[in-house]
C-alpha cells in the first residue's frame, strides 16, 4: 500500500512545490519593474526559461511532426502572450488578484466542458468572485480597470493556452514544453527589448533574471508536467487551485501588498468554484486548471 501511494504524494508534493516556486518567482520579478518594466521582466523570464530547459531537455533529439510543430507554435505562442498580459496586470494590480481574475479563463474552460447544473453552481461562485474584484463598485476597494483588462486578457490566453496544449499532450513533456517556450520567448523578447533596450544587459539584472526563469518557471513546468502524468485531474485541479491564496500570502510577506476582507472573500469564491469544478468534473472532457499542457 505504501508503494502505491508513493508517486501520489510526491505527485501532490511536487504541485504544491509549483505553486509554491511559482508565487515567489513572480513576486521577485515584480521587483524588477522599475529597472526594465513589465515587458523586460517578461522576456527575461520567459527567455532565460527557454535557455534553461532547451539545455535540460534537448528537445532537438526528438522527431517533430508537421501537425505537431504547428500546435507547438500555438501553444508557445499562447503561453509567451499570457505571460505578457500577466505581467502587465501587475503594474497596478495585487499579485493576489491579478493571480485570481485569471483564473477564471481555464475555470471557464474546465466548466464549458459540462452542462450539468452543478456546474452552475460553480459558475455562480467564480461570478461573484470575480464580481467583487472588477471595476464595478462592488468592491472595498476599486481595481485600475486597464489592469484588470490585462488580467482577463491574459485568462483569455490562459484557457487557449490548454486547449493547444492539450493537442501537445502526447509528447513528451520536457519537448513539448522546450520547444514552447522557444516560441513564447520568440513572441515576448523582441517586446521586451524595444521597451526596456541596454537596461537589460545590466550584469544585476539578468542575474535576477535568471534566477526568476528558474524559479517561476522551469521549476513549476517541470513539477507540474511531472504530477500531471501521475494525478487524476480532479485531484490535480484541486491543488492548483490554491495558487491564488498561496500567491496573496506570498506577496503579502514579500510586497507587502495587503488586501480587503472582501478581496480575500472573492478569492476564497474563485478557489472554491475551481476546486468544486475540479471535484465533480468527470473524467474524460473536463481541462485540468494549469499553467502547463496536460
């Protein structure tokens, strides 16, 4: 019994430790924001993580079809713009919140799949979370309407980011998510050159750079694409549904960005609705909540 139930825990150890990786990379990054801006600190994330596992992977070794090189393209194209939007939503937004309104574009998705009236009522939850975090004065505490405009572009990218990854799903994780992130860093590093120029060949600064390629995103790739193959969706959707909370705690301790008692309550909705969603979706069409291809 206990070897069976050994690559499950290091399965949900290895998606707390994603998410985790992820929320201190990311609030580390927005520390870079006054030297190279968001689209710098995007192609330096994105770029170095590219580098990174292009050398751990050598995805070169694998054969790629015609059909597959193109879902790879989408698929990397989706992630670098999702990335982008991200990052610019943290400008003026709470990692926390900008972390929460994203989710409601894989959480969409993963409910799209089903036309049960359970999921309504999870529809209902993400709707009043998201409710008490846009613009509309429902809210303590009113967003910047531009930045909750990048959050929800960037849900938007992160629900296509799924589905084409979904088409990827048969390679091998370390390939297809290499090649990936070539094609993300091929989209986002030309924007954050003409932002941010010789800024980002400052020896500090790429430094930090690499440093935030490695922890907010080879790392979580990596861990996640392992869990992924070894958990039950539901299982998986539930765990990566903590990252909104995990990412409000984290910035809170390391930005000092301290949210309402109605912001906490909306992302308390948003969790609930996607680990409801991840609980009671069946197995074959529901999407699984994350950041990598399934």
């Amino acid at each position: 019994m206990a070897l069976t139930r050994y690559p499950q825990v290091v399965s949900f150890l290895a998606v707390l430790g994603a998410v985790t990786a992820l929320g201190i990379g990311t609030s580390w990054a927005k520390q870079l924001f006054p030297l190279v801006g968001a689209q710098g600190t995007t192609a330096l994330r994105v770029g170095f993580s590219a580098l990174l596992l292009l050398l751990l992977w050598r995805p070169w070794r694998w054969h790629l079809s015609r059909a597959d090189a193109l879902s790879i393209a989408c698929y990397g194209a989706a992630l670098g713009a999702m990335n982008l939007m991200f990052y610019m939503s943290l400008r003026t937004l709470p990692f926390g919140l900008a972390v929460a309104i994203e989710f409601a574009g894989p959480l969409a998705l993963a409910i799209a799949a089903s036309r049960r009236m359970l999921d309504f009522v999870w529809l209902a939850l993400a709707a009043l979370g998201l409710g008490m975090l846009l613009p509309l004065g429902l809210g303590s505490r009113e967003l910047d309407p531009t930045g909750v405009l990048y959050a929800l572009g960037a849900a938007v990218l992160w629900a296509l980011y799924i589905v084409f990854g979904k088409r990827v799903g048969h390679l091998h994780a370390g390939h297809s998510v290499s090649l990936g992130l070539l094609v993300a860093a091929c989209v986002v590093v030309p924007v954050g050159i003409g932002h941010a120029g010789a800024a980002l060949l400052s020896p500090s600064v790429l430094w930090v750079g690499v440093c935030v390629a490695a922890i907010s995103s080879a790392v979580p790739i990596s861990l996640e694409m392992v869990a992924m193959k070894r958990l039950p969706k539901e299982a998986f959707g539930i765990l990566i549904s903590m990252e909104p909370a995990v990412a409000a705690v984290l910035a809170m301790g390391l930005l000092g960005e301290h949210l309402s008692p109605t912001q906490w309550l909306a992302i308390g909705c948003t969790m609930a609705a996607s680990m409801g969603s991840a609980a009671t979706a069946r197995r074959a069409p529901a999407p699984a909540l994350s950041r990598t291809a399934a």
